[in-house]
C-alpha cells in the first residue's frame, strides 16, 4: 500500500538593498512551525551601474542554494539517526 502526503510548506524571503551592498533571508516554515533558514549576500562592483534588482536576485539566488543545502543536511541528519549510521546526501 503506497502512502500519500499532501503538506504546504511556504517560504518567505526579507531583501534588504543598501548602498551597494544586499543581503537576503530566506524562511522555509513547514506545517507544524518547523524552520529551515538560509541567508544570502550580494555586493555591487563600484565600477558597475546601480541596478539595484541585479543585487535582490543574487542576495535570494544564494540565500534560497543556503537554504536548500541546510535542508538536505537536516534531512541526512534525519536519515542517520533513522538508520543509525552517518548518511550524506549528494548535493
């Protein structure tokens, strides 16, 4: 018998632009309150034109890859105490 689950997970992610520097929180909040968090950081070169967009989207590009790669590291924590022998997950 094959079990099915149906869960909503969401994720809210905080951008904050200042200056030439970005930074980005990312918060994955699953059914029941469990959070996994990522952050990510962005800096514009002096030399390059503000556009303040470019900063957003690399400051949540790399805080959403953080996010994902504390999941799986929560989830091979999971598995090794389920299986009782350390497991790695492959990125």
């Amino acid at each position: 018998m094959t079990e099915t689950s149906n869960e909503t997970w969401s994720i809210a992610i905080d951008v904050v632009i200042s200056g030439d520097n970005g930074t980005a929180h990312a918060v994955l909040t699953k059914e029941g309150g469990q959070r996994v968090e990522g952050y990510g950081r962005a800096r514009r070169n002096p030399d390059d034109e503000p556009h303040p967009e470019v900063g957003q989207e690399l400051a949540t590009a790399r805080a959403l890859r953080d996010l994902a790669d504390r999941l799986l590291k929560a989830t091979s924590d999971d598995l090794s105490k389920i299986e009782h022998q350390k497991i790695r997950l492959a990125r």
